[in-house]
DNA sequence: TGTACATCAGTGAACGCGCGTTCACTGATGTAC
DNA sequence: TGTACATCAGTGAACGCGCGTTCACTGATGTAC
C-alpha cells in the first residue's frame, strides 16, 4: 500500500474492488464508471486503458467471483472426504456462505443481468464452478448399483436448483431476504436429504 | 383509449405499464422516473402526483406483479383438481410460465433489489403466491398417513426454493438464462416428484 | 552502463445529456347550496 | 338546474448534478543498441 505515483500500478482490480463495495452500498446497477474512478483515486478517464465499458468492468467483476466461488465449491468438496455425503453437504453449505461472505460478488454473478453466454472467460468461470457441483453428484452416483442410477446430469441440475433456490430466496444477506423459522443451511440439509432419499441414494429410513 | 384531455385519467396505471416496457428493454433498475412520464406521455412533474419517489413506483410494479402472479398460481391449483398431484404440477409449470411470459413483472418482484418485508401492502400481495403454494403443500400432506407427514411448512420451502431454482436459473426469459438439454418444466416435474418421493408422498417405484 | 526512443498508463479539462426535483401555475372535476 | 368554490391532476420551465466519453497531454517504464 505503498504512495501511488503517476501509474497507480494495479488499477484493474483496484477497480474492480470499488465496484464490489458500491454494489454492497447500492445494489447491483449501483455503481458508475465514474465513482468507481474516484473510489479507486483515480481521473475519470483512467477506467478507460483497462475497460472499454461500464458492462466490461462488472463481467471482469462477475469472472472474478466465478473464480473464487468455484475454487471455494471445489475446496469444500476436498473430494469427496471423508465420504461423498458429508462432503456434498459442505458444499450446499459453502454456496450458501459465499453468498453470505461475499453478497457483492454474488450479486454481480447472479443479480446483475449478464449472460455468462455472452463472454468466453466468464462462461468458462461460471462453468468452473458448476462444474464443481456435477463432479460431485458424478461421484454420488457412482455409489449407486448401476442399474438404478438416475441421470447425473439431470441431478446435478435439480441439486444445483434447490441450493440456488434456497440461496437466493433464504440465504441471501441483503434486504430482500424470505424469512424462515429455520436457518437456510438446515433447510438446504434437509432438502438435498430428501431429494437423495427421492432418487435412489439413501436408504427410506435415513 | 379516447383522446386523453388534460387530465390523463389513468397515469397510476399507465406509469407502471411504462416501468414494464421499460425493465423488458433495459433490466430492472434500467428505467428512469422521467423516462417512464415521457412514455406515458406526461410531464416529468406528473409522476410526483401518484409516487413519492422512483422506489415507489418499482414498488407498486411489484406489487401488481405478485397480485397476477398470486392469482395464476390460485388458478393452476384449482382446489387440487383432478388430483392434488396434477394440480400441483400445473402450479410449478404456472410458475414458470410467469416468469416466461412476464419477464418484466417477475424482474420487479425478485430481481429489483426491493424488500417485500418493508412495505405492507406488497408483503401481503407476496404472501398470498406464497400461499397458494403452502396451500397445495397442505393438500399434499393430507394424503399421507399421518405418522408419516413432514413438517408441512418445511416441504413448502423445498418445494418453492427447487420451482424459483430451476426457474431462476433455467426458466428465465432473457440472456442470463442456463441452457439444459431438457425444458425447464420437464426438469421441474422430475424434481418435484423426485422430491416427492423422498418425503414419502410417492412410492418408491414411481 | 548510458542513452534514445517507443509504449504504457495516467491527467484534467471539457462537452452534451438526461435525471430528479421544485415551483408557481392552470385546466378539469366534484360538490354544497 | 345553476352557480361558486374547493380540490384534484396535470403543465412547463428551471435548477443543479453526476455521468459517460473525448481529447491532447505527460510522467513513468521498458527496451534496443
């Protein structure tokens, strides 16, 4: 954090940072070229060497998210230890406090109105990370008989939605979030319990 | 639609239709109070006669919003005709057709960044959706003996957090849409009876 | 090692624009008698 | 039924502001010889 001089040195993700703290201020949508310049020190002309727009700045934003979210999915699944099970329920945990921890990164990802489709780099983050998530149903399934197994793919979509689901509607840190009489990480436990009873994993009476 | 004199006569209304066209061309958050008087080819002092400020204008577009999408999902239940399971199948295709159709309403009301707990006339609107979906949950666990039944509320949280998932990620209208290879209602229906089957509403075999 | 030069990453002033908001106003509507 | 008046729902001009963007510029850094 040494004094600037004339090059500020790491503007990109000095920029970037700045657009994280105003979306925690203001909401995705919330920000501006030109405050995020000013947060970051900087003339308003600089973002201009490293962005060529406003929609430049909040995909490098949601890349980087991506990156962190899935390096943290991948993390928490360590995998697969010490069983398959524990280890996926780290991971339903570990989406739901990245939206937590970082509401800002969340929101730029997933509230912000961009198309991973769209851009090569963010689709490839996105897709890190949801790759993730189907590595480990891959891995549960591979724990059923053979001829019982149901699409992995199909699975990995429909635990991808309930964790989703529960995140964005309950576990979610800014106003908009559904209170429940149950914290949103029990609930997403019980719920994949369920959803494996359903397809096959668990035994009925588990 | 006669001439309109110097009295619009139905600004309230046509404000709101403006913030509609609005948040289809641009995003939530991508509309303006000027912009929206212009549309409905007003003043930008006009607005000040019916909304404090442009957050209560997204307010009361929400608001509406809940209102037709309480009452779709009223109608897809259908007090659990023929069979509470067909009709809650249609509730979760209801669901999705909401947000398919009326990207624009479904964007006000769970992408806009406003609170339902802060304003008592769009919580109430928004806890009547939830209602119907409680309601069918109802339904469902009257059918099973009653030793056997899950906590009603919990199963209506699954089953609204595994609709909103596949929805908000699947099911969505515009470019951050997730492609699958399969449609979101096909996805749907297999998770709710996959779910279903997990809490022990269906047999094993189905 | 020194020097010349190219390139990079900033500056800061300027522009036109649309926004939110206010104000005194006025035309239309509703109502009391 | 007519009239006077209060209230309602608009007008349009004006304001200050921050934004996105451009421009010629300049200080710092890297590199060829």
């Amino acid at each position: 954090m040494s004094k600037r001089g004339y090059h500020h040195g790491n503007l990109k993700s000095a920029l970037v940072d700045a657009v994280l703290s105003l979306i925690s201020e203001k909401g995705p949508n919330g920000f501006s070229f030109a405050e995020a310049a000013r947060r970051a020190g900087v003339s308003p002309a600089a973002p201009y060497r490293h962005f060529k727009d406003r929609d430049e700045l909040i995909i490098e934003t949601a890349r980087r998210g991506y990156e962190i979210f899935a390096a943290r999915l991948e993390a928490a699944w360590d995998e697969g230890r010490p069983s398959p099970l524990s280890a996926f329920d780290r991971v339903g945990r570990a989406y739901l406090g990245f939206a937590r921890a970082e509401p800002a990164y969340f929101a730029a990802m997933f509230e912000a109105g961009i198309a991973p489709e769209d851009d090569p780099t963010l689709r490839a983050a996105a897709n890190r990370a949801f790759d993730a998530l189907h590595r480990a149903c891959e891995a549960l399934a591979a724990r059923m008989p053979e001829d019982k197994r149901p699409p992995v793919l199909m699975m990995s979509y429909h635990l991808w939605a309930i964790t989703h689901g529960v995140t964005a509607l309950f576990g979610r840190a800014d106003d908009a979030r559904r209170r429940a009489p149950i914290s949103p990480e029990e609930l997403l436990e019980a719920g994949a319990t369920i959803y494996l009873r359903g397809v096959g994993f668990l035994p009925k009476d588990t």
